[in-house]
C-alpha cells in the first residue's frame, strides 16, 4: 500500500473496515471527517482494472448526471496515478437481493412498495437519457429507512441518439436479459430494462428466477419462449403485471410510462408514482452554503459560485453530505477540526497503524457486497451464434475485463452469469455530452425530510408491512424552518493534516474547544502528544487491533442476513459448520467464529466465496448465522448456503 495513493483520500475520511471485497477492488466503510457522515468508499485498481477502465469511467459519468431519491449517490472521486476512489453513499441494509432469500420471498404488499421505488429509479434515468442494462435484486442497496437505491452504473448506455436508438451489445446477466438482447438483434435499452424489471418482480414475489437452468443453452431457450410458472399465491393483478413486462415482442411491452399509472401499483395509493428527483441536479441549498461560508472563510457568492462547479471533490462532497444531515433531520453544521502541519513522518506512522485496514478483511455489522466488482472470462454473457457478425468478438477481448466487487460464478453448470460489454467501441453507445450541471427537465422542487425517522419499519397504506413509500403522499415536504447559524471565532481552517486525518470525531469536538491562542503555543507538542496516545490506544484497545481474537462470537442485533437457530451453545453451531462445509465441497479458514468459505472450480478457478459467522442473538437469547456472500452468482450461492444450513442439526 502506497501512502502517497491515500493521501488525499486520507485528509477527508477516516476509514474503517471493509465492507465489501473482489479480486481487484474492495468497499470500505469510512467517515468524512467535516460532517461526520458515514460513507462507502470503493477502491479500485487501475494496474489490475485494465480493460475494464473503459466501464468504471463510463460508471462516474453517470452517476456525476444522476441525482435522485432512489439512486444511490456519488459525493467525491478521487484518483492517482494507481488508484481510483468512489466516495458513494452508504447503504447499511445491503443488498435486496440478501432480503428476499431471508424472507423467502416478499408479500404483495412489500413487494409493491420496493417494485414503486425500482418503478421511480428508472423512469428517472431514462428521463436523463440513460438505460441501466444491468437491473437485478443484486444492484439494489437498502438504506438505513429501508429505502432502495440503484447502484452499478458500469454497464448503462446513453445513446447518442436519444432513448429510441438501438444498442447492439450484449451485457447484463443472463437470466434477466430480454429474448432481443440475447438474440443478438439490435434492441431499444429501455425496453431491455422493463423486461429486467419483469423478472426482478418475480423474483421480489416468488423468492426464485421465473428463467433458470444449469444449462445456459436452455436458459436462453426458456426466456426465447417467455413461458414461466405462476405460483398459486400471485394475485390476478400481479399475473397480468408480470404478463405485460415479459413480453417476448418488446414492442408489445409495457412502457414505463404506463407503469407509472398501472392499477396494480396504485392498489393504497392516492396518485401516480413520484418519478421525479427530490433533490434535482444544480439545487442549491441556503442553509449548507451559509455552513460552509462560515467555515471556509468565503462570501455566500464565492461559496456558491465553487460548489455550483460541481467538479465532484471535496467541496461537492461536503455539500451534498450536509445536504444529507439536513435531509435527515440533523443540524447542519461541520466539525472544527486544529490545524496540524504535515510532516513526512507521519505518512509512514500512518502507514504502519493502518497497514492491516487497507490489506485485510474484516467485516462490520452490516456488511453487503457493493455491485459487481470483479467478473473472468467465463462470467461473460457471450455466446458467438446469438450477436450479429457486426458485434462478435473473440474471448480473447473479453479477459481484460474485471469489474467491481463480487463476481459471479464462473462455473459452466452456473445458470446466472455476469454479462459484460462485448467489445471496447461500447462507449459509442454513450454520449460524450453530459447533462447541464444546473439544469434537468423539471422544476426544483423544495428540498424534502423523510416522512419516518424509524428504522427498519417499511410501511404500507394499511401500516401492515416493513416498508416505507416515501412517494406515497405525492406531494414534498418543506423544510424545517431554518435555525439561525452562529458565527464563533473557533472556527478553523478546513486542512487536515495526516496525524489528524485517521482520528475519531470525539477528539476533533473536544480539541475544537481549545482556545486559539494555546493552538499556536502548543500545537507541534501537542500533536506529538497527539499522535503518542494514538499509538497507547491501539496497543491498549482489543477492538482497534485488526485479527483480535475474541473470547466469544460477536452479539448482533436481528438483521435480516442472520439466520436464527435453535442451539443456545456457539461451539456446538461452529462445530456443525464445520463438519459441514467438507462434505459440501466447500474449502473454509476459521478466525475466531467467522468461516471464510470459498468453492473452486476442477481446475482450481475460485468460483464462490463468502462468510459463515457464528453469532449471539440478544433477543431472543439464541445463537445466530451471519451469512454473507463475497463473490458467485447470488442465486447459486442461496442455494449452497440453504443446503449447508439444512445439513445442519440446527
């Protein structure tokens, strides 16, 4: 690890531990130091990227045009000569995907709820000219309201001709790819997403694919033929929903227009589903530009002149952060901080104090995997008979991509794969032009607080379910009344310094108290103490120490990646696992009460891993399981973690 990569990333956020790992790139928790807001960094290798460059570029673009309420958002990117840094916004409640395998699958009350924010997520991007082309439960993160946002943009198209110019690569995951896109025929991208949409909702309602097979030839010819089960348990409305979307003749498909409208996704609600952004690009809020000309020492207008830029740095990143803690209820304010000089020491102490937090593992209490990162030759949704001769492309072309945070299987049995652009000249499809930074297709409507502050309730019009619908009173809610700011001559300069930039918020509040004269007296032995009682607290605290090995599993609140168990002993869990995941073929290295597991192809090819953790359940006092998956193709993995489970004497 270079300090110099982490340098600048490094003087803003406080990292934490990783969230999410892949084979060239990992997500870490992290806390940006002014506003003391949680983030998800996503680290990526540019060296190891390689081909793949093209789609992470193609990535930020977008997200750098995309501001809505159900689309996961981008606050900073920072990049080196080897790194790239996502600064993103942080999702605690993981991915949908992990909540419909816990649930089994989702009432028809639930599922609307989370299908109207999937509804309203992409009729804003297509409004903005974009196709997403890689919409699955995977793709969709919880919030902490328990609100979905779409996340992987690496695989989206912004033709240059509009929204009605035909794409021709074949991208995507095969078992939500409409019957064009794998024909090889030139398709139209939005009509692609609403097929993708159709199977996702069936996935939401049914907790299985309507289109599987080991075999990918025959899952090619099962989605050709459009033919699916229909559960006894769907609704005749739900039926006629899903009949629209999966539509093999994507002219007859339902448009998304008309899903805004549909009977089905009014059933409790008072009016169409709100498409719109909240928070549209170019709003610029009063309260957070008055904060931050207090705090850099600038005029409003200068203020807001360097935010209006929009360049995506430090300056966009503390707004849209405030922004945030507004949205949230919180007092828009930002953290003092004591100006510290840098020295050349300090790189290499923060090197050696955080070596283990840029090279290890470690998971949090509410780990997720963080899109797609990481993809083979084998993951490519490619077969030569089914493109025209105009997009074929050798394997060869394809090795170089490797792609974001877990891959999916790579084994020929696997009937879900990553599909990924099938040749370089894909950034045709997207447009150079971007959208006008302060202008968007609908007026800027007042920023708006979220009806609930409780978390992780969902509600619906009968108050019966466990998700809430934002969109459900059609109308924005208005801002608190603004509190009056406060000028203090406390307020410092905003540069952090590298021994400052690792240190929790508490210290940063208490040392904003000192006063200004005692800084400038004492500040170099101060910060020398500083740094002393750093290195006193991490040899003296267990839990600041990376592999600590504790004395009994983890207590854990119930989350919905926890499997309950009826044993009451933790070893006696541990052992069962263990006797296990031998006889499921499945490799594991213990850490304390965590198995990190993993599967191999026979020719030694890692095609799954994820993590067994042995955990205590407060309420009720019982053991749990977190389960959590890494890299594979999510529905294999549900199937293996089941089998394992049900093989044991739980």
């Amino acid at each position: 690890m270079a300090v110099d990569d982490y340098e600048e990333l490094l003087k803003h956020y406080e990292l934490h531990n990783t969230i999410g790992t892949g084979g060239f790139a990992k997500v870490k928790l992290a806390t940006h130091l002014l506003t003391g807001e949680k983030v998800a960094i996503k680290i990526m290798d540019k060296d190891s990227l390689g081909d793949d460059l093209p789609r992470v570029k193609t990535e930020i673009d977008a997200m750098k045009n995309l501001s809505h309420q159900h689309v996961c958002r981008l606050y900073h990117v920072i990049e080196t000569p080897k790194k790239i840094f996502m600064v993103l916004e942080y999702c605690p409640g993981g991915e949908l995907f992990d909540y419909i395998i816990a649930k089994d699958r989702l009432t028809e009350e639930e599922a609307r709820v989370f299908f109207r924010q999937i509804v309203s997520a992409v009729t804003y991007i297509h409004s903005q000219g974009y196709a997403h082309r890689d919409l699955k439960p995977e793709n969709l993160l919880i919030d902490e309201d328990q609100n979905l946002k779409l996340i992987d943009f690496g695989l989206c198209a912004k033709p240059k001709g509009g929204m009605d110019y035909h794409l021709m690569t074949c991208c995507g995951s095969p078992a939500y790819a409409a019957p064009e896109l794998i024909q090889g025929k030139a398709y139209i991208g939005s009509e692609a997403d609403i097929w993708s949409m159709g199977v996702l909702m069936y996935a939401l309602m049914c907790g299985y694919l309507p289109f599987d097979d080991d075999n990918v030839m025959v899952l090619y010819k099962k989605i050709m033929r459009g033919k699916y089960d229909i559960p006894r348990w769907l609704s005749p409305g739900s039926v006629l929903l899903l009949s629209q979307m999966l539509q093999v003749d994507p002219k007859k498909r339902i448009s998304v227009k008309h899903l805004l409208n549909h009977p089905w996704l009014l059933q409790g609600y008072n009016c169409p589903i709100e498409w719109y952004s909240k928070c549209p690009l170019g709003y610029m809020d009063e309260d957070c530009i008055t904060e931050m000309s207090v705090y850099f020492k600038h005029s409003k207008s200068t203020m807001s002149n360097l935010i209006s830029e929009w360049n995506y740095d430090h300056t966009t990143a503390t707004y849209l952060l405030l922004q945030l803690k507004k949205i949230r209820g919180k007092a828009v304010r930002l953290i003092s901080s004591v100006v510290v000089e840098p020295s050349a020491s300090s790189f290499k102490e923060l090197q050696l104090r955080h070596k283990l937090n840029f090279d290890d593992f470690n998971q949090g209490e509410f780990p997720y995997v963080f899109g797609s990162m990481e993809f083979s030759d084998d993951d490519l949704f490619y077969e030569e008979h089914t493109c025209s001769t105009t997009e074929k492309i050798s394997s060869k072309e394809f090795s170089g991509y490797r792609s974001e945070l877990h891959s999916v299987d790579s084994s020929p049995a696997t009937p879900i794969k990553s599909m990924m652009p099938t040749k370089k000249s894909e950034n045709k499809e997207n447009s150079d032009s971007k959208l006008p930074k302060n202008e968007g297709p609908f007026l800027q409507p007042a920023p708006w607080t979220p009806a609930s502050k409780k978390k992780g309730v969902l509600t619906t019009p009968n108050n019966n379910i466990l998700a809430p619908a934002k969109d459900k009173s059609c109308s924005i809610k208005e801002t608190p009344t603004k509190k009056p700011f406060l000028l203090s001559n406390e307020i410092t300069s905003s540069v952090i310094s590298p021994e400052r930039r690792c240190r929790s918020v508490d210290l940063d509040l208490n040392q904003a108290h000192l006063d200004s004269a005692q800084k400038k007296k004492g500040g170099k032995v101060f910060g020398s103490l500083e740094r002393g009682l750093d290195k006193v607290i991490t040899m003296l605290t267990p839990s600041k120490r990376k592999g600590c090995t504790r004395d009994g599993p983890r207590k854990l609140r119930a989350h919905y990646n926890v499997t309950m168990t009826n044993l009451l002993n933790p070893d006696h869990m541990l052992n069962e696992l263990t006797r296990v995941l031998p006889l499921k073929n499945v490799d594991y290295v213990q850490k304390g009460y965590t198995l990190k597991c993993k599967t191999q192809s026979d020719f030694g090819k890692v095609t799954m891993q994820f993590e067994l953790e042995v955990c205590q359940l407060s309420k009720p006092d019982v053991v749990g399981i977190r389960r959590q998956r890494l890299k594979g193709d999510a529905w294999v993995y549900k199937r293996l973690v089941e089998d394992i489970l049900s093989s044991c004497k739980l």
